[in-house]
C-alpha cells in the first residue's frame, strides 16, 4: 500500500542525499519532510484558487436549481452548459487532492523503511538488486518468525527444550496453530516454511541458546509494541540497539552491520526508542497532538472567512478533523520516536503552510487569479469542457440521426414520384442553407 511505484524509489533517493549531507536520521528526516512539504505547494495553490471560483458559482448554481426544482434532467443539463460557458472543471480540486494524497503515501513508505532508503546495502545505485531487497524482505520475515518461536518457548531458553518440545515449537505450533502475540495470531510469512525455521532455530542455537532476556525482550509490550509487527524495519533498528543485531547474520551481516552504522538518532534521542507515560518521550505525541489540534483550529478558520457561503452545518465533517488531533496522537505514541518525530514535522509544517499561504494567497488576490485563470481556460478549453461539448454534440448527432430514421420511414410508405419530389426538396433545402452560408443568391428556378 505504502510503496508507490516510481514516486517511493524517488523519495527514497532523496530521503539517502539528505542522511548523506546530515551524517544524521533525525536531522534528514527533518529536511526531507520539508522538502515535500515544499513540492506539494503548488498544488495546494491550485486547489486554493479553484476552491474559490467554485464558491463564486455556487450562487449560480443555487438559482438553477430554485428555477428548475425536481427535473434533475434538465437541472444537470444546464448545470454542463454553466460549466462549459464559465470554463469551470468541478473536479479540478480532486486531481491536487488525489496528487498529494500518493505523494504522503510514498513518504509514509520511505519512513516505514529506514533500512532500505537510508543504509548502503544496496550500495549507491539508484535502486537496489533483487537479492538485496530479498534479503531486507528475509530479515523482517525473521524478526516476525522469531517472536512467535520466542512466544511458543515461554520462560524456557533453548538449551531447556528437549527435541520434541523443540519439533513442537519449531514445527507443529507454527504450521498447524500459529502463535498468539498480543492479541494477533501469527503465522510465518516466509514462502519456505523450512528454511524459515531452521533460520529461527540457528538464531536461538548459535547466537542466544541460553539467554532469557533475549526471548523476553522479544515479548515485552513496552519495549516491543505490537504495532511494530507490520513495520519490521522500525523494530530492526530496535533489536539493534538493545544489542542483539547479531541474529540478521543468519541472513546477510551486511544488514547488522548498517544497522549498527546508521545514525538512527535525534540529538542524541534513539528513534528506536517507544513512548510511555512517565518517559521524556512522550512529548512527541503530545507534540504532534498539539500541531495537528491547532491546525484543524486554523483551516476552519480560513474556510469560513473564505468561503462564507459555504454549508456550516458539518457536523459528521467537523468530527472528522477533531480525530485527526487524537490519531495524530496515537500514532506518534504506539511507534517509535522516529516515525512519532515525522508525525509531527508533518502537522508542523502544514500549519505553518497552511497560514504562510492564506496570508499570500488572499481570497481577493484568489479570486483575481482565478478570474485570469477562467479567461485562459475560455480560450483554451480544458479536457472537461471538450468531454462535455462532445456529449452535447453526441446528443445532437443521435438526435439528427433518429430525425432521418424517421424520414426514411415515412419515406417508405410513399409511391415512387411522392418519393422523387421529397427528395428534390431535400436537395433544394441543401442548396438554400449553402447560399445562405456563402451569402449567394438562391433561386429554387
């Protein structure tokens, strides 16, 4: 869902030049999510100036409606010729919308993937080899495979299993029943269900046989949050900085080693690192709750003061912006500090987008570039007004086209010299319209 093609390899590019000049997560991360904050002013722009002349149309659109009431035939039809006349494409805010809708989902795929973007697997090229996406993808695959071993074992270590507790954990309670974390039932993702286990079953033979804190650092809730299965990447990062990075030999030491050597820091602050109550932490998603609170507070504001006309009684929509405050919020608390710190940028940024534009762009200086914009579009017709016109003349054509059907009917039914006068009209009629059109003198003699 997060990894859009092109636009996410793109961003991750730029995401890697920006860790490249900082040597830091947290301070590329800062000017990476204000980098594309500055990419999609634009289309905000865009959609600010058609927000408005939609709003000086409404008028207009109302009284079509009063004229017409319930014929909703004729009401569309001359609602189209509106459009079509003033130059107006009523979809012209969704295409924006739409546009920075993919771009946060592509970023949103960069910062659920640190390990891809960031690190030098993948060397410097552009993209990365199919074998080393494979083994990032193996990794995580891991990490999921060994909390359900680790979940299965209980208080045991691995030196305290027998063999056939051992066939029972590593094999049978796996395939046949999963293993419940949490809440979740899980099942191993790997395609090979073998190789997946011997890899588990070589992480807890070679590297922890008899270390208990590793299996219950693997199911501890508050530094292992469950929300983290989904974003194995983030608890990478957290596996490396508790000390046990050592288990992705069993795939490829290279990811260990990049593990160990990204900065995955904010001054100082281990992004890796998990929110609670009584932690320092837990002021990134108070942060993020307050941003995102004044924000939805602001953008109301601005709509009101310009778009008066516009519906106010909102309420379901209203309640909508008000969670958007309490998502940000639990977002930012139930992933690590890196993703929370992104959360927050983002709701800073916009506000400070949100105020800085409608200070420029005021309704008046909106209005007047939509008025030179609509000029433009009356001479240089757009794809709706073209789409619209081609309906219209469909529906003429049909219309000439059932007309001669009809003729031709009627046609039939006449005798052969009441048919060879109706068609010497016809032909006369002809001549009369291109006369006309020429301004010649016509003379049916």
């Amino acid at each position: 869902m997060w990894n859009i093609p092109i636009v996410t390899p793109l961003l991750g590019y730029l995401m890697k030049l920006c860790y490249i000049i900082f040597k830091n997560y947290g301070l590329a991360l800062i000017i990476f999510t204000l980098i594309t904050k500055l990419i999609t002013v634009p289309f905000q722009v865009k959609q600010q100036k058609n927000t408005a002349r939609m709003a000086k149309f409404q008028p207009q659109l109302k009284k079509l409606q009063n004229k017409y009431g319930n014929n909703k035939e004729k009401y569309q039809e001359e609602m189209m010729k509106l459009y079509t006349e003033e130059g107006i494409n009523p979809m012209g805010s969704c295409l924006p919308m739409i546009i920075t809708m993919v771009f946060l989902f592509a970023i949103i795929g960069v910062i659920y993937a640190p390990l891809k973007y960031v690190s030098n697997i993948g060397g410097n090229s552009f993209s990365m080899t199919s074998t080393t996406s494979q083994n990032i993808t193996d990794a995580e695959n891991l990490v999921k495979d060994t909390i359900i071993i680790a979940n299965a074992m209980g208080d045991k270590t691995y030196v305290q299993l027998t063999e056939d507790e051992k066939e029972d954990i590593f094999k049978d309670k796996v395939l046949e029943e999963g293993a419940k974390i949490n809440g979740f039932t899980l099942k191993s993702s790997s395609k090979n269900l073998d190789d997946a286990l011997k890899n588990v079953e070589q992480v807890f033979s070679e590297y922890y046989p008899d270390d208990k804190d590793f299996t219950k650092f693997l199911l501890d809730k508050k530094k292992l949050s469950s929300q983290l299965y989904t974003r194995p990447q983030l608890l990478m990062f957290k596996i490396s900085d508790n000390g046990y990075g050592e288990m992705f030999n069993v795939i490829d030491d290279k990811i260990n080693k990049e593990l160990e050597r990204v900065d995955y820091t904010f001054f100082g602050i281990p992004l890796s690192e998990m929110p609670s109550w009584t932690s320092l932490y837990l002021l990134i998603p108070v942060s993020s709750f307050l941003f995102q609170l004044i924000l939805t507070f602001i953008s109301q504001r601005y709509q009101k003061k310009n778009n008066p006309t516009a519906n106010t009684n909102m309420g379901g929509m209203n309640l909508v912006l008000y969670i958007m405050p309490l998502f940000s919020f639990y977002i930012a608390f139930k992933f690590p500090v890196g993703l929370g710190l992104y959360w927050t940028l983002t709701s800073f940024y916009s506000l400070i987008q949100t105020v800085v534009l409608n200070k420029i762009y005021t309704p008046e200086k909106v209005e007047a570039m939509a008025e030179r914009d609509a000029k433009k579009k009356k001479k240089k017709k757009g794809f709706y007004q073209r789409a619209l016109e081609m309906q219209q003349n469909q529906m003429g054509a049909n219309s000439t086209e059932k007309q001669i059907d009809d003729d031709t009917d009627e046609e039939r039914k006449l005798t052969k010299a009441e048919r060879k006068q109706a068609e010497l009209k016809r032909l006369q009629e002809a001549r009369r319209r291109m006369a006309e059109k020429y301004g010649d003198e016509y003379n049916e003699d």
